[in-house]
C-alpha cells in the first residue's frame, strides 16, 4: 500500500505552477491527482504520486528550485492541528517533539530526527523512496525548506542556519537555494539536514498558550492511530534515518521510538515483519538511490548503507543482485543523464 501525505503539501503548488508556465490542473491529471486536492488540504494523497508530480513539474518548467518555491509561503498553519499545537510549544525544540509524534498523520513517508552535538544541532530529514525511486529531489528540498519557514516563525524572519546539508549535486542556478535556505547551502553532502546552534531550539516562545495546547492535543489524540498500528512504520522511518550513521541495531531504533526491543520485535511480528527484513528492504530502496541513481563512490555508497567497509556492501549488493555494484552500475551507466540526476 502507498504511503499517504496530507494534500496540505500541495499548499501554493497552483501559484508556482502557474508562475513556471505550467497548467495546474494538466499537471494534477497527468500524476493521477484530481484537481480538487489543492482546496481539500486535509485529504490524503499517495506519496508516489505526489512524487510524481513535483518532479514532472520541475522537469518540464525548467524550474530546479520548483519545490523551493512552494515552500516560501508555508506557515504553521498549513499543518493543521499539528501546526496549532507546534505553535503553543515553551521553545522550538518542543515544538519539533510534536511534530516527530505527529509526523505519521502528515506524511507517511516522511522522516525527521534531531541530534545534539555539544553546541551545534543536526535536524535531519529523509523521504522514503517509494515507486519514484530518482523522485526524491523536489520533494526533500519542499519538506527542508518547510521546516526553515516554520522554524523562522519561532526565530524571526530574519534568521538563518549555519548549514542547510542536501545529498544531491546542486542545481545550475542558486538563486532559489539562496533565497529560501540561505547562504550557507551545501550540496553532496551525506545527509538532508538543517545545522543550527543549539540555543536556537531552546529560546522561550513568549506566545506559547498551554491552554490552547491542551485543546489541539485532545484534537489530535482523537484523530492519532492506536500505536501498536504505527510502530512498523516508525521502526522504518527510524532505520532509513540511522542506516547512514552506522548505528543502526535494533536497540538504537528502540531507543528512537521510545519501545522497548522485545515489544518491537513481538509487534513486528504479530504484523507478518521483522527488524532484519526491514533493514534489508530500507538498504535496497537506497541501494537504488546511491548505486543506480548516482556517481558517488561506492566507498561512500557503503557507508550510506550503513557497511564499515566497502566490501560489506560487495558481498550485501552480491547476495541481493547476482553481480557486483560496480558492474551494476556499469550496465546502466556511471552516471545518469543530466535532466534525470537534476530532477
């Protein structure tokens, strides 16, 4: 079953498109959508054909900064309940809590985590792959470029990261990138994240009310899912987010989650899954990413995968294919052709 996404990710994609030279309800039939989604925010929507979307969209506008673009008007209030509460949080950093607790009733495809290293912090995001394995680009940069408009709502318009990180190579024109992430954008690089210092998720928010944050909680505790049915896609969100940092056993997941290792292990199970399998399944989703989708190295690749050396990934890559990375590689081609690798 697909993924699913609140069609509120669409917010301003009638205005870009229509800024980009491009017919809005064309381009919605063409992924499959219907044209009413951008007046239902609270739809749900498949992710792979959202995906779709945003990435013909770029393509044929010649827009590179086209998801950018649609991030440059959001305001926490495109989140629903879940923007309501983030909003009546004590200090951003609270805010971000709610939004990983929510995150699932938002966008089942999407992963956020926050990593402490002594003054500096790591947010990290990550999107699940899905059928569009190359039809990532658009739709990481939309959700990165959301998360700088919310965290300026708490920080000031004026704020700026010390680093916004992107995994792919940069476009051929920045003035995007530097308009909605900021000077400090950096492209190739490991992980999709935003770098800040750490006092910035911790400043006081003088307007938080926790009046109003009680009522959106009730909102938002009757509409959740019961946990139990949850937890295989938050061990999977988990592990796409860990895989590259090489910690990734299933005590650092229980640990992320906030379940212990044998309730993981039985609610896996009771689901027909279990923890190896979804590590293995994340690996193949981003062995297509990393090894036919692009030129990085394939000691680089190894890591990403989360192998201390690169022959874990010679003998994992074997053991799934039948061949070696590099021959596979080779058989499509070391690199893509550039509108592809563009998106």
């Amino acid at each position: 079953m697909s993924c699913l996404v609140r069609a509120a990710s669409l917010t301003h994609y009638r205005e870009v498109a229509r800024t980009s030279g491009l017919e809005p309800v064309r381009m919605l039939l063409d992924a499959g959508l219907s044209p009413r989604v951008l007046d239902e925010p609270d739809l749900m929507i498949p992710v792979d054909r959202l995906a779709a979307l945003l990435q013909a969209s770029a393509e044929r506008s010649g827009n590179e900064g086209f998801g950018l673009c649609m991030a440059e008007g959001r305001r926490l209030s495109n989140l629903g309940a879940v923007g309501l509460l983030m909003r009546e949080q004590p200090t951003l950093r609270d805010s971000l809590a709610v939004l990983m607790r929510y995150l699932p009733m938002l966008n089942g495809a999407l992963s956020l985590m926050v990593e402490d290293f002594d003054a500096v912090v790591l947010i990290r995001e990550e999107v699940k792959p899905g059928k569009a394995n190359r039809a990532t680009r658009q739709r990481i940069e939309l959700a990165l470029g959301v998360m700088l408009r919310l965290m300026r709502q708490f920080l000031g318009a004026d704020w700026q990261p010390r680093r916004v990180c992107l995994a792919h190579p940069a476009p051929r024109d920045l003035r995007t990138h530097h308009r909605v992430m900021g000077p400090a954008v950096a492209f190739d690089q490991d992980v999709h994240g935003i770098v800040c210092a750490r006092e910035d998720l911790d400043t006081p928010n003088p307007s938080a009310d926790p009046a109003m944050a009680r009522y959106a909680r009730r909102l938002l505790e009757a509409a959740a899912q019961p946990p139990g049915d949850a937890l295989p896609d938050d061990v999977r969100r988990t592990v796409l987010l860990l895989l590259p940092t090489g910690r990734c056993s299933i005590a650092q997941v229980s640990a992320h989650v906030g379940v212990e290792c044998r309730t993981i292990q039985r609610r896996l199970a009771d689901d027909g899954q279990r923890f190896s399998a979804i590590v293995n399944d994340v690996r193949k989703e981003l062995a297509v990413r990393h090894v036919l989708d692009s030129d990085r190295p394939l000691a680089e690749v190894a890591g990403l995968l989360g192998f201390c050396a690169p022959s874990g990934l010679s003998r994992w890559f074997h053991a799934q294919y039948g061949c070696s990375a590099k021959e596979s590689r080779a058989r499509r081609g070391a690199r893509r052709p550039a509108s592809a690798s563009r998106e």
